[in-house]
C-alpha cells in the first residue's frame, strides 16, 4: 500500500511517497479506530463496546452494523498471521467470539453498552462523550443511524472483520474459504504514514476480503436498494453541482449508492468535510422520500452556523431542527407510500431539484463562493 501527499507548486502538481509509520501495537491500533470508526468499513458503524469479556474471552472492539448485526472486531499490528495471533487464531478467535454473541438477547447487548458507557466517562477510554450518545444502546442506535429498532431486532446476524496492518495471502486465501462456506467475515489493511507537509498522520485502509450488504441486509428491511434510481438522480444533479462541490465525475460524485441514504460530499475547500447531502429513498418502511443535510462530525460550530442560518434555509423551503446533532439536520420530504413514486420522471425531477437547491443553500452559507 503506497500513499502519496499531492503538494501543488505553482501550476503542477508534485507526488511526495509518505513514509511507513508501524504501529507500535495493539493499543494504539484500537485507540485509533476506537476514535474513527469510520475507518473500519465503507459503511456507516457504531462500536458500544471495547474489551468487552464474553464466555470464549475479550473481544477488541464491538459495533453495531446499519442493520443492527454485529460487528466483530479484531485487530493485529503488523502482519495477520504472526506473533500472538497465528493464521489459525487470527479467524478462529472472533468465530468463536460470533459463537459466544449469537444468542445474546438485546439485554445483554444493553448491558456491555452501558459498562461501555462507564468506561468512557471513569476516563478508561480517552475518547469524547459523543460515542455514547444516550442513556440506553436502542436510543444511542437511533442517535447515531438515523432509525429506530426494536428490542428483538438487534442482533439478527454476526460479521467479523480482521483488521492488520498487512492481511497475508494465507489470510486471504483462509478468511474467502469461510466466505463461501457462509460466514461473514472481511479483512481490511490499515496503515499509518507521516507527512513532512502537513506534519499530521495519514491513515490508509485497503479491504481485501469483502461482501455485498445484502448479505447482511436482514429481511425485516422491505425496501430495495435502489442504484440505478440514485444513478438517474446522480446524472440530473451533477451538471448544476460540478462546479459548485468540486467533484471529478458523475461516477464518484455520490457514496454509499448501494445503501438506504446514498450521499454527496462536497470537495470545496471551505466547506466542513464531515457536513453531506443525503438522499433517503425509504418510501416503503418509513412512507417519506427525503433530502437532507446530515453532520458526522463534532464540531459544535458548524451546528451552530447552520442554526443561525435557519432562516435562509426555511426561505427555500426546508426544515431545520434545532436539537438534531447528526442526521436530518435540514432536510424536506415527500409523503409516499409505494415505490411507483421512484419510475415517475416528474417526481424524480422535483427531488433533483430541490437536492440541488439544499447543496446550494449550503454552499451559501459555508463557502466564500457563496458568500
């Protein structure tokens, strides 16, 4: 895995390779994903737990996927299948974690949270408040994916994910052949370089065993995915929002298109990197269609800037909450209930629309271009 620092002299551009930076160890490996666990996968995760004892030993990290399946997460400095972790303990140990989790009841779950909980504010766990952000796991749950879930909807399923700094080709070769034989096991490479340029670390993740979500896509969720319908939004928005979020192309200018709320993040150097414009395509579970601006940040600031900017925004035609931290900051929405809405060309258009006009809003009130 090389990483490059692109520093621009003049009018050209200058690829500058970063140095290699190992871990040290195990610690400081699941501090930094403790504290960016959207590092972890390419899908929104919730940790609730860290070294939470089961009865087949201490997991590293516990998460929670977008569906409520667990997340198994095993960390190894350096390569996958040497030192303490063997290329047979490396995929046997969180199995048998998977084994020890698989009948723990939505109680049980609520339990390893709330010593989670505990932890973090007996200062165990140098890391914010915010990781917790409520009383109970089933309120944090909501607080941090943007839906609710019941009790006996949690835990439907177990996925394991074998983080390293380098997965070998045994590794590889091992954790595919349990693919196929139906667990749901990834691997992902994460590597730490430093830049003389910025000075800060740069975090690197490469995931080099992997799945489709509707693999884990429990089957209480009855609405679709919805590529090729995100894909026509995509094409009727990127004309009118090129210039303005600065994004190459129209094939990378949305994330996450195969999930429930495909997302743009805007490249426009004064705009806050964790502020995105979502699209949730929902109209059978939760009857709305929605736009919104969503926050995946900390920073108080750009909440507050968005607050203050409440007005400007309801001119145009959109709702802002005032206690919301993190999804559906600002949004608008349609009332439907069928998934006709998503082939009929005159509602796709006024969605387009009415995205492009949120992005553009926020740019107003963010960037100096709009200002």
């Amino acid at each position: 895995m090389r990483t490059f620092d692109l520093a621009q002299n003049n009018s050209e551009f200058t690829a500058d390779e970063l140095a290699r930076s190992d871990i040290r160890n195990e610690s400081v490996l699941e501090s930094l994903l403790h504290a960016n666990p959207q590092a972890i996968l390419d899908e929104p995760v919730f940790i609730f737990g860290r070294q939470p004892a089961v009865d087949t030993g201490i997991l590293d990290l516990l998460a929670l996927d977008q569906y409520g399946n667990l997340l198994i997460i095993e960390l190894k400095v350096g390569q996958s299948g040497s030192g303490s972790a063997s290329e047979e303990t490396i995929l046997s140990q969180p199995q048998n974690y998977a084994q020890s989790l698989e009948s723990y009841t939505y109680d049980r779950l609520d339990g390893i949270y709330q010593d989670y909980r505990e932890d973090i504010r007996s200062g165990r766990w140098a890391i914010s408040d915010a990781a917790v952000p409520a009383d109970g796991l089933q309120s944090a749950f909501e607080a941090v994916f943007g839906e609710s879930l019941e009790p006996d909807e949690f835990n439907p399923d177990q996925r394991m994910v074998i983080v390293a700094e380098q997965i070998t080709s045994r590794t590889r070769r091992n954790a595919r052949y349990l693919l196929d034989q139906g667990l749901n096991i990834q691997c992902i490479e994460i590597q730490r370089f430093n830049s003389e340029i910025t000075d800060h670390a740069v975090l690197a993740t490469n995931t080099v065993v992997d799945y489709h979500l509707s693999r884990v896509r429990p089957d209480r969720k009855l609405n679709p995915i919805y590529p090729d319908v995100v894909r026509d939004l995509v094409e009727r928005v990127f004309p009118e929002l090129q210039s303005v979020v600065r994004v190459d192309s129209h094939e990378t200018a949305f994330q996450d298109i195969e999930s429930h709320r495909p997302h743009l993040r805007s490249k426009h150097p004064d705009h806050p990197d964790d502020l995105v414009y979502t699209l949730y395509l929902r109209p059978v579970e939760w009857g709305y269609v929605i736009v919104a601006m969503d926050y995946w940040g900390e920073d108080d600031t750009t909440l507050d800037t968005l607050r203050r900017n409440a007005e400007l925004f309801e001119e145009q035609g959109f709702n802002i909450s005032q206690d919301r931290k993190r999804d559906r900051i600002v949004r608008t929405n349609w009332e439907v209930d069928s998934t006709d809405v998503l082939s009929d060309d005159a509602f796709l258009e006024e969605v387009a629309n009415e995205f492009v006009n949120l992005v553009k809003t926020g740019h107003d009130v963010f960037t100096d271009d709009g200002k």
